[in-house]
C-alpha cells in the first residue's frame, strides 16, 4: 500500500484486468487503491498472457458505452481517437438473429456498439486509470489468499519473487475473472460454498485477424451471423472492422460442429455457416497470422448474493462471479456496470461500515444477473448444455424473445426496445412494453429480409 498514511481507507483490487481497472477507479473516490496483477502491463496497445481471449472479438454494449464514461469521463473519446469505432445499432451492421432473423438497417436508434482490438482498449483504459496517483499497482504480484475470518476480511497474502508477506486492505475486491480462486479462500476462512450453476453450450471460437479486403478498410458494417439453437450444431461467426484497416474474424461451434486451428479450413468454415456472407467477404482477403481457438467458453455463475454469511471487507466483481459465453458481448458492459454499482453504494455506505460489503455484492448481481439470463436463455437449449434442461417457462420465454427478434428486425420502435434490453440499459420487462407489444400483434411495417442487407456497394468495396 501507498507509503504515506493519507488518512483514507485502503483497498486492494486483484487484476488489472478491465474489470479491475474499472473497480479501482470507482474505488479511488473513497479509498487508496493498490491494484495486484501476477503479470506485467505492456507499454502499448499489445496482447497480454493473462488475457488469453484477448485476440476474439470484443465489443461494449450501450451500457457499458455509457458505464465507461460515467467512470471515467472522456474516456470513449480516447479510444475514439485512438481507431476506435461507435457503430450505430443496426444502421453499421448486418445482422443475423439466432432465430436467422434477418435485422434491417434502421439507422435512428440511439444505441451504440464501441468497436475495437482488446488490446488498444486495455491500454487506453490502464494508461487511464494508472495516472491517478490514489491507484497504485504492483506487478508480477500473486495473490496466494484472503487473510481474515468468516466475518471480516483484513488483507492479502502475496508473492513477488521469492517475498510472502501480507498486505492489509478495509476493502478486498476480486476482479481476477474467470480463474478466480475466491471459491477456495472463501471457505478456507470457514464460509460455506456458494450456489454455482454452469451452462455449456460446447461451443468452440477461431479466429483469425485479416487486412480489410479492397476499400473497405474505414466504415465498413460489422457483420454478424449468429447461431441458432434451434438446429444444432449452432454454428455463427463475426466480422469486426478494427482500427489500422484490420478484420477480426471469429468463428464459432457447438457440440459436433466446431471451427478448427488449421488454417486452410478457416474460409471453408465460414462458407459452410447458415448463411455464407462472412466466407464470400473473406475468401480474398489477406491473412495476418494464424487462426487462434479457445474452448473456455461455458456460462459460469456463482450465486454470493444468496449467501446468508457475507464477510465485511470483500467483494467479487465481473467474471470472478460469472462468466459468459463470449458471443453475447457482455462481459465488459458487465464489468463496467458492477465498477459503477460498487461506486453507488458508497456513496451512501461508508467503506468501513460493517455490512457495506454484503450491500456490494448484492449490488453488482444485478448487471451479472441480466447478461446471464440473456445468456443463459440461449444456451441452455443446445443438447448436453445443463445437468437441468429448460423448464417449461423458460421454453415459453425464448419463444417469447424470438417474437421480439423477428418483430424488431422490421420495426424500429420493437428494435429500440429489443436493444434496450440487450445492451443491459433497462431490464427485461422493458420486452413487454407497448412498444414492443403492439408491433407484434400488428405485424412487421415490412417483410422480413430474404438476406444479408449489404449494399451493392460494400460488396463491390470487399471484392
């Protein structure tokens, strides 16, 4: 911790992952914030070793858009500045619905995508975070435990180099993500294990980084074909304009219909989907690399927040409490939305307070809780997903949600409220609006598209 006793609260923030640079600067208003990572940070927009996923496809919903400027404002501008894209949801996209929906181009609604490589966004957001001089880091630093008891958590154990020692916080926030090992230190210090669910939908990711073929190298679509559960082996794939005129392309399969590592097989895979529009604007293009697979795909959650014991002075944050299947997106909107839910609480509970903690993480279940139903809504129907199929509600539900696809694919007020919903703005309630309702008993204002909705012109630009 920081030399000099400032008279605050000190807090400790494991990972310098997004979520935990998040945290730490919501933190910084309230405490100084030493943030512990096992790795060292790259001096510039590069790949990390404890961000394996690093090289898919990532973007920021809406709601994380906006959660990422509450936080840290102008940040959005940064990374615009840095290449970085705001897509306009659909109005630059050319989308396919797991329903195989077709969506139109409507151009009015307000949402937007933040589009860009995981590694220039990491780097915006360290360099960000890490010249506000409340916010320490210390590198090539391992956290070995909690130290505490049942009822109060007072630091962490360490390791650097060859040096154990322990490091006292008021406030320990775990934003180590999916590897995680709170689960283990948590009943070390003699709590009970916490509600777990898994849902795994077997799916398999490649991906591949291309030049952007012909002209299309600034202001092409973001095209998107997702799976469908419907037909398995759910099979889908993304093409993301990124900056310095590169594609990221990511393919992705369930359970008997994965994408390989070899990259001769890579175009074939996408030709092969429901739809073969990535496969045709991609056969030409120029490869840069290999293709890159992850298996760690599966919907994990733990349930703290049920937890009749909570101790004071810790807090799980982001995919430390539930990962998702990385196709929905919501992995940075999530960590973004728990950074600003932490930040709420105290503002009204004091750090130290005995209780605040519990308050927290009850806090953050709720951005997790909303991008796991969304996933988790279409996962659990692939066969093998879930030791628990779904029930007959939740059948119901998902029929329910592909009416609201198929009916915003044609309307754009059903879209507003569709994307409402799916960029974690406002909770799912909002799909039973009367502005989703009445266009679905109505009907579509257009029939459904027949395909992709590219233009003529960003055909000829791609060939």
């Amino acid at each position: 911790m920081p030399e000099i006793d400032t008279g605050r609260p000190a807090a400790i923030v494991i990972g310098a992952s997004a979520s935990g640079l998040l945290v730490a600067a919501a933190l910084a208003e309230f405490a100084d914030v030493t943030i512990i990572e096992r790795d060292s940070l790259p001096n510039g927009p590069e790949p990390r070793r404890g961000i394996p996923q690093a090289h898919h496809a990532h973007l920021l919903w809406t709601g994380g858009v906006k959660a990422f400027d509450e936080l840290l404002p102008g940040v959005i501008d940064q990374l615009v500045a840095r290449g970085t894209r705001l897509v306009r949801i659909m109005g630059d996209m050319v989308s396919r619905a797991p329903n195989e929906v077709w969506f139109r181009r409507f151009e009015n609604t307000p949402h937007r995508n933040l589009v860009c490589s995981r590694p220039l966004l990491d780097h915006v957001l360290s360099d960000r975070v890490l010249h506000d001089p409340r916010i320490e880091l210390r590198e090539n630093t391992t956290v070995l435990g909690l130290r505490g008891a049942a009822t109060i958590v007072g630091g962490v154990q360490v390791r650097s180099g060859e040096t154990e020692k322990t490091l006292h916080a008021d406030l320990v926030v775990d934003a180590s993500g999916r590897g995680t090992r709170a689960p283990q230190w948590l009943q070390a210090l003699g709590l009970p294990k916490a509600e777990t669910r898994e849902v795994d939908a077997g799916v398999t990711y490649a991906t591949r980084l291309f030049k952007a073929p012909g002209t299309t190298a600034d202001g092409f679509p973001l095209v998107n074909v997702q799976a469908n559960p419907a037909n398995p082996p759910g099979q889908g794939g993304i093409i993301l304009p990124i900056e310095d005129g590169r594609w990221i392309v990511t393919l992705c399969g369930t359970r008997g219909g994965e994408p390989t590592g070899d990259n001769e097989q890579f175009v074939k895979f996408a030709l092969g989907l429901g739809d073969p529009v990535i496969g045709e604007l991609i056969k030409n293009a120029e490869p840069i690399g290999d293709v890159r697979t992850s298996r760690a795909t599966a919907n994990s959650r733990r349930y703290y927040e049920k937890m009749k014991s909570w101790p004071d002075g810790f807090v799980a944050v982001g995919d430390a409490i539930a990962g998702y299947n990385p196709v929905y997106g919501h992995g940075l909107t999530v960590a973004a939305q728990c950074a600003l839910a932490v930040r709420d609480v105290l503002r009204t509970h004091p750090l130290t307070s005995s209780g605040t903690a519990k308050r927290m993480q009850r806090a953050v279940a709720r951005p997790v809780g909303a991008a796991w139903n969304l996933a988790v809504g279409q996962d659990a129907l692939y066969p093998g997903a879930s030791d628990t199929p779904p029930n007959a509600v939740e059948r119901i539900l998902a029929r329910y949600v592909d009416r609201c696809v198929e009916t915003g694919a044609g309307n754009p007020r059903a879209l507003g409220a569709l994307l409402d919903v799916m960029s974690l703005l406002k909770p799912p309630s909002r799909l039973f609006s009367p502005d989703m309702v009445r266009p679905m008993l109505v009907g579509p204002k257009k029939p459904l598209l027949l395909g992709a909705p590219l233009t003529e012109g960003e055909r000829n630009a791609a060939s």
